[in-house]
C-alpha cells in the first residue's frame, strides 16, 4: 500500500492511497522439447513501482539436484558453477527484449535440463504486494526423428510419372505429431515447396503447384509404417532438379498451436527429365503405285521412350496439304467415306483411300505432335514429320484438239475484235469433267533498239476455270470488269474473247490454252490435260482520225434584246463512237483576248465560262441536236455581246469503266454579232416661257419596246449647263409603275408614255426655279426565251436640253404695289380716326371755368 497528501495546506490534508501488485508471468507449459534443439522461455513483469529497468534471476528445479541457480541479468557471478561453462560459451544466456521483459536461451538443449524454470525478480516495491517468481515445466526427450527416403528413377521420359517415397518416424513416448514436406531444388532457384501433409493429415501445396494437384497431376499414395508416397504425373522439364524430403515432429501446446519442435531434411535424389522430342520417331511406309479406282493403304508407325503417357495428334500430308487428320482424342477431321485414318495399334495409325483417282497422286507424309500433360494442363512436348513416300496413279489423260479463229478482224482503231476457240476430237474424258480456257497476249516485234517491244513477254488476259469462274490477268483487270473485253462460253466446246473497241495496244499474237478437269477426291475439280493453241496474229493499219467543224448562224440578232443562235457541225472520219466536248468562245475583235462563253463535256456536263454574266446565265444554251451537230442560243443580246463567235470541239474515245482519252480537236470558222443600237431620242414641246405657272412637256423615245424588251426610265434636272448627274426628278420601272421624288418647288411634274416608245415629263404650274438642263436614264430589260428570266443591259443616256422660265418685272409687281398703297392709306386713316376719337373722349375737361373778361387772355391760351 502506497499513501500520499493530496493537499500541501498544513490546515487540512488527506491521504490518497493506491494499491500496487506486482505480477511475474512465464511462457505458458508444460513444454516440451528435443534433445539438441534451441529453447527459448519468456518472463516479464508488470504492476511493479521503482525503476522502469527490472532485473530478472532465473533458477532450475529438480527433483534430484533441488535448486540450481542459472542466471542473472544483476549479478554476473549468479550462475551456479556445474552451468558456468555454458553460461561463458553462450549456449545459456538470458536477453533482455524490453525493460520488464527478459528471454532465458537454451542453443542446445540437453536431457539434463528437464526441470521447472522458476523466474523471479528483487522487489523494488514501497510495500510488499503480488507475485514475484513464476515457473514453467520443461520436459527434454531424446531426438529420434528419422527420415529415409526412397531414391526415385533418376532418368524420367518426358510425359512419364515420378514417385517420391520418404519414410518418417520418431518414438512415441510423448503425444507427438509427424508431417512430411517435398520440395524441387533446380540450379539457380531456391528450394520450392511441393506438397506438404501436416501434422493433423491437412494437404497444403506449394505456391506453384495447386492447379496441377486439382488437376491431379500430383498423387499421394500413403503407406503404413510412417511411408509416405508423393507421385508427379506427367513430367516436363520444369519438373527436373534435385528433390527434398523433409520431416518434422510438432506438438499440440495450450491455446491451440501446433509447435515444430524438430525437423529433418534430406536429399532424395537429382531426376533428369528426357525430351520427347529426342525419343520420338515417325516413319511412313511405303511407296506404292496404284491403278484408277484402287485402294491406297498408308502406315505411320510412331515410337518415342514414354510413348504410353503421349497424347498423339496425326495428319497425313499430300504435298504439304492436309489430307486428313486425328486429334489426340481420337477424333478424325477432313475424312469422307473414301478417305479414313484408324489407329490399328500403339504408335500405328493407317490411312485408307478407296477408289483412287489421279488427283490422289503425289508426296504422302505423316506429321505427328506429341501432347504431354493431363487434367487440362496439355502442352505440345514435340512434333515430327515422317519421311515422304511417293504414290503414283495410272491414268489415261484426256485427248483433244484445239484450233483458234478470227470471227471479228479490225479494220481501223476502235473496230470490234472477236475470237474463237474450238476445241474438237475430244476422247478419254471422263464423265462429269468439264472445259477451261486461258487466253494469252504477245505484243507484236518493235522496230530493233526498242527495249520494249523487242523482248516479246506474254501476258495473261483472262481465264475461265472448270466452274466458270473469271480470273482476271493483271494488265486487264480493269477492261474486264468494266466489260471492255469479254471472256464467254458459248459452246461445251467453244470459248470466244471479244474487244468491243480495240486499241492500237491490242495488235499482237493471241493464243488460247485449253484445260481439260476431271472430278477430284475433295469434290472439286483437278486438271487432267492442257493443249496450247499456235499464236493469232492480229493486225492493221493504224490511220489518224481527222476532225471538221463548220460554224452557220442560225438566227441573227439585228437590235438589242434579239436572240443569237449558231450550229455547230462536225465532220469526223478514221475514229469510232467518239465522244465530244464543245468550248463556245468569243473575242471582241480580231486581236483581244479569248474567252469562254459555255462548255459542254464528252458526258454532257455543261459549263459557264468566265466571260458569262452570272446573271445572264439563264440566257445561254447549249445543246447536242444530233450525232455531230450542237446549237448555241443567246438571248437577249446586248451591246456588250457584240463579238466573233465559234466553236472549239474535241473528239474523245472511251473503253468501258475507263475515263475519256483525247483523240484529236479542231476549231470552227467564225460567226459575228454586230447591230448598231440608236441611241434615244430626246425633245421638248415649248423650251422657253416667258410665263410662268404654264405646263411644259419633254417627250423621250427610246427604242421601241417589244415583247422580249422593256424600259426603266429615270429623269433628272441640272441647274448649271453641262454639270453633273442631277437631281432625279421622277422614274418608271418596267411595269409601268411611277415614282416621283419629294419638291421643294410648288410646281410638280408627272410622267406618261404617250406611246408604245414615247416617254413625256410634264411640268405643272413652272416657276424660274425648274430652270436647268433636262436629260434622262433608260435601263433595257431582255426577256430571256429559254427561262422567262429578265435580265437588264447597259444604260442608256439621252442628250441634254436646256429649258428657261423668264420672269415679266412689271408683272411681277404690280400686284405687290397696289397691295401695299392700299394697305398704307388704309394704316393712315385707321390712325387719324382712332387718335380723334381718343381726343374727343379722353381729353376733355368736365369742370366749368367762368369766362374771363380778359379777351386777350382767352384768346391767347386758345
């Protein structure tokens, strides 16, 4: 019991007092252990008061010796003197792991130290309260454990079985337990763990080895006697290496552990693994020759050293292709009633083809991959290829006849060319075979020099299989598919190649090649015979096509507004079904520039040129109105149109599926469009006023409109001679429709059109200010034929005419005077009556004043 003030007042204090026990605590036992083995035993001490370092003395028990003092960690000199030597050569020592925690170490432990291990510690306690020993009983037997293991087979085929025997025990005077451990030492690799059984019988693999003990690959095969048997299936070379057994001897302490208290490894024995690929043998037998519709009967014979534990996988081989195969579960492919693969024996496996044919000829070869594994864990160990016997098939090659003929020559360039090929006298040609050709292209010899002409290479156009499939030749490709060059069979027994334009690259040699098939093993078809035709020359002589156009006006334009149209008309000669393109150009003389006008492509695509008004589109035409005539229309022609007109054609030539190629071009004769358009004209009724207020009309006359032709007419007033545009007076569009602008002026105008082509300007009411120059503005609008679309042309501008308004000066004011005398006398006698009537009513004395008597006086002041 430990007491202390809680308060430092001497006036009134209380006791606080706290309990302390110490408590020693050893490793829980009984233990026991083998002879020769390291011991350990843990003692520590909690609940203490003092120092934190706590100092710990270890005594023995026995029943014999009494106590014996083993260790201290205070005094060096504790140790009793039969244990001093141990003590001094380390093999007892005591280890401090914390300050209240100590270790007592045994390196060998020895029979003789069965005892009870008492650990105590001084007291460092205020009062004395708890433990301060504890003991743990040690029981030492003697180590019997034995491992002997059974050497396995030190040499093992590839795919073979390994069996590990490794026999442990011990003596069982105490409850103890064995477990047995295999592991694989490879050079440069750390031992691995196989398969280890337990001490309560529990399987545990290795890290590498549970997939292949699910899959069976390893086996346990426990024996009596304390023999255990470990077998690994289906070895590879992973699998070699030196194996280790090793045994131990646990024990079931308290709380449930399992404490190894001894173990023991050895070295079974190293196994080497052989390849199958060294030990494995194909061989096929053997040459043979056959007659048509024989039975060929082939033998692959197959050894290897573990040929028991192999999974074979067979194909028989015929030139490289696969005939027919046998997978290693025994399962045939690519086999038919006629075609079958047995296995007859170990490592004998059978090829059998009944009715032979000639197609059945050729290098037979058996191919064999060898499996080795099992339980989903197969791997290729190897593979071989047998040698190649021979088997020939005698047989009568179909006999026949081939001829070649020109049913279709060409004449000049572009001329269809069509042959023939016949073949004739066919014999020993079995049922159901069939027909194919091969047509073949020589070019013709060039002139010497000529690197390449003069080297005469064939080429492949085309050819026609037994099925009737087209094989298209490189350099034809694109002729056949586009259907340039046809390729056909009109007979069982004729063949015909036809050019529908031929070129002047398609002169040369032709040949055609004949190929007989006859029906094969595989259902398809295999030649039989092949005859070649003598070359076809086929030849003319090359013309150059030349090419007329001729330029005629259709229809002439006299006057702005009209309609233009010229045809075109080609002559061509020496060039079949041409194809043409027109250029439609103009210049404005002579010596200007060209430019383009329309266009129109070999497929009828048309084009403006850069000399076209976008706005005047609609007003262009060109057609194709025969096989060598086009038409070009212009409506609504204007003064800018004026020009040399022509045609600039171009014969093209096309294959089929192939784009257009230039042949030769020429350009027409020249059509001119020139009218000569008046200007307007311009006139004015009455030019000088000497009134004013009075109507003026000024008459403008342009062109007569027509149906095709419209006017927008604008008038404007100057007020200087020879100044600028003007003020606009008033305007009529095309429709008809008026428009005047704001006047500051009292007089007005309006405009009317007296006539189909006279426009007036009037003058209402005319002061000096409508004095000035009067000129006006008309716009021509061409109704185009084709579109309906209207379409405006250059401005036209009338001359300028002068009108003058003179001003009267009496008559100017004569008016304004006698307004202004009759308003001033008015002014003045309005002010001489108003001034008597204030007089006589606003200044007059009302008080009588006597009359003097003063004559004088009176008289003076009146």
């Amino acid at each position: 019991m430990a007491c202390a003030r809680s308060s430092p007042q001497p006036v009134q204090t209380s006791l606080v007092c706290v309990s302390h026990a110490r408590v020693v605590s050893v490793s829980p036992g009984p233990l026991l252990r083998v002879e020769g083995q390291p011991v350990s035993l843990r003692c520590d001490v909690t609940d203490y008061e003092g120092p934190r370092e706590q100092d710990f003395d270890w005594t023995m028990q026995q029943a014999e010796a009494g106590s014996i003092q083993v260790i201290s960690t205070f005094d060096p000199k504790y140790s009793d003197l039969s244990l001093s030597d141990r003590v001094a050569s380390g093999d007892l020592s005591v280890v401090r792991l914390g300050d209240s925690v100590v270790e007592l170490r045994i390196q060998e432990v020895r029979s003789s130290d069965s005892a009870t291990y008492l650990c105590s510690t001084p007291s460092t306690d205020s009062v004395f309260s708890g433990n301060y020993n504890a003991g743990v009983a040690l029981k030492v037997i003697a180590n019997t454990l034995k491992v002997a293991p059974e050497a396995p087979e030190p040499v093992v085929p590839e795919g073979g079985d390994i069996t590990l025997s490794c026999n442990v025990t011990r003596h069982f005077t105490d409850p103890t337990y064995l477990s047995v451990t295999w592991s694989l030492r490879r050079p440069g690799i750390p031992l691995v763990d196989i398969l280890t059984i337990g001490p309560d019988g529990d399987v545990v693999t290795g890290s590498g080895s549970a997939q292949r003990y699910a899959d069976g690959g390893l086996r346990l095969a426990i024996r009596r006697g304390g023999a255990f048997g470990l077998v690994v299936a289906g070895v590879t070379q992973a699998d070699a290496g030196m194996y280790v057994c090793t045994g131990r001897e646990w024990i079931h302490e308290e709380g449930g552990q399992w404490k190894n208290i001894v173990g023991k490894t050895v070295e079974m024995g190293a196994v080497a693994v052989t390849p199958t690929a060294r030990s494995l043998s194909v061989v096929a037998m053997s040459n043979t020759t056959l007659n048509m519709d024989d039975t060929l009967t082939l033998t692959c014979l197959v050894s290897a050293g573990n040929l028991a534990s192999l999974a074979l996988e067979v194909t028989w081989l015929v030139d490289g292709r696969t005939a027919v195969s046998q997978d290693r579960d025994g399962v045939v492919s690519n086999g038919s009633p006629s075609v079958g693969l047995e296995r007859t024996g170990p490592g004998e496996f059978r090829l059998v083809v009944r009715g032979v044919r000639g197609s059945d000829k050729g290098m037979y070869s058996c191919r064999v991959r060898a499996w080795v594994g099992g339980g989903g864990r197969w791997y290729q160990a190897a593979e071989k290829t047998s040698n190649p016997v021979q088997v020939l098939v005698t047989q009568i090659k179909p006999n026949f006849a081939v001829t070649l003929t020109s049913s279709s020559t060409p004449q000049v360039t572009g001329d269809p060319t069509e042959l023939a090929c016949h073949v004739t006298n066919i014999t020993h040609f079995l049922a159901g075979g069939r027909l194919g050709v091969t047509w073949e292209y020589t070019p013709l010899p060039g002139p010497p020099g000529d690197r390449l002409t003069t080297t005469q290479t064939t080429l492949p156009i085309g050819s026609l299989d037994a099925h009737g499939n087209l094989k298209s030749g490189t350099l034809y490709r694109d002729r056949l598919e586009s259907g340039a060059i046809v390729l056909t069979r009109v007979e069982p027994d004729t063949f015909k190649l036809r050019f529908l334009r031929t070129q002047d690259v398609d002169m040369g040699a032709y040949a055609c090649s004949v190929t007989a098939w006859t029906p094969s093993r595989q259902g398809g078809m295999e030649e039989a015979a092949e005859f070649l035709t003598p070359p076809l020359t086929i030849r003319w002589e090359p013309k150059r096509p030349s090419l007329t156009a001729v330029a005629q006006r259709v229809r002439e334009a006299v006057a702005g507004g009209a309609t233009f149209e010229m045809s075109c008309t080609i002559s061509l000669v020496h060039l079949q079904d041409p194809g043409y393109s027109v250029l439609v150009q103009t210049q404005d003389s002579v010596d200007s520039a060209t430019r383009t006008v329309l266009s129109l492509s070999p497929d009828s695509v048309l084009q403006h040129g850069g000399a076209t008004d976008p706005n005047r589109r609609d007003s262009l035409v060109l057609t194709k109105t025969g096989p060598a005539e086009f038409r070009f229309r212009l409506a609504g022609v204007q003064q800018a149109d004026r020009g040399f007109y022509w045609c600039d054609i171009t014969a093209w030539t096309k294959q089929p599926g192939q784009a257009w190629t230039k042949a030769v071009s020429a350009k027409s004769n020249k059509v001119q469009i020139n009218f000569q358009e008046t200007g307007p004209l311009f006139a004015v009724a009455i030019p000088i006023l000497n009134k004013p207020n009075e109507v003026v009309l000024i008459e403008f006359s342009p062109l007569p409109p027509s149906d095709d032709l419209s006017y927008e007419v604008r008038w404007y007033l100057t007020r200087l001679r020879g100044g600028n545009k003007g003020t606009l007076l008033a305007s009529v569009d095309r429709f008809g429709l008026v428009k005047k602008e704001a006047r500051n002026a009292s007089s007005d105008v309006s405009l009317e059109r007296t006539d189909t082509h006279t426009y007036a300007l009037n003058i209402h009411a005319t002061q000096d200010s409508d004095s000035g120059e009067y000129h006006c503005q008309a716009t021509p609008w061409y109704l185009s034929a084709s579109t309906g679309a209207w379409t405006h042309g250059a401005e036209l501008t009338s001359t300028r005419v002068f009108l003058t308004v003179r001003f009267p000066m009496w008559d100017s004011l004569k008016l304004p005077l006698l307004y202004g005398s009759v308003a001033s006398v008015s002014v003045g006698l309005f002010s001489l009556l108003l001034g008597f009537i204030c007089a006589h009513c606003c200044c007059r004395n009302t008080t009588h004043t006597p009359r003097s008597r003063n004559k004088l006086m009176d008289l003076e002041m009146d």
